[in-house]
C-alpha cells in the first residue's frame, strides 16, 4: 500500500477535526454524519490540493461479466 505524504496526513487530521466538532459539510451542504464519508471527503481534499495520496483500489467486477 501506497503511503500519505505528511502533508496530506495534516490535511486529513484538519478535515476530521472539523467533522469530531460536527462542521463538516458535504458538497450538498448537509452535515456528515458518517464516519466513512468524512475520510473520503479528507482524501478527496488533500488529492485536490495535489499533495501525495495513495491510488484508490479498484474492485473486480464479478457481476458485469458477460455469459
């Protein structure tokens, strides 16, 4: 696995702070309430910012396969 910057680590501590003290915000402008949802808006954050995050994994599509 793919390792974080230290930069991107302090933007992601940054993001779930703001989400622990009940601030953070989707972009629909609802309040996160999911644990879950708040590291993926903290990863997606630091990704913007252009800081070092590892790639996302892919899943092997099971269902699509054709017969």
């Amino acid at each position: 696995m793919g390792k974080y910057s230290e930069k991107a680590q302090e933007k992601i501590a940054e993001v779930m702070q703001e989400f622990k003290k009940g601030k953070l915000k989707s972009s629909s402008g609802d309040k996160v309430t999911k644990r879950d949802q708040a590291i993926a808006i903290a990863i997606s954050e630091a990704d913007s910012e252009g800081l070092k995050v590892p790639n996302q994994k892919k899943e092997a599509k099971k269902n699509n396969k054709k017969k």
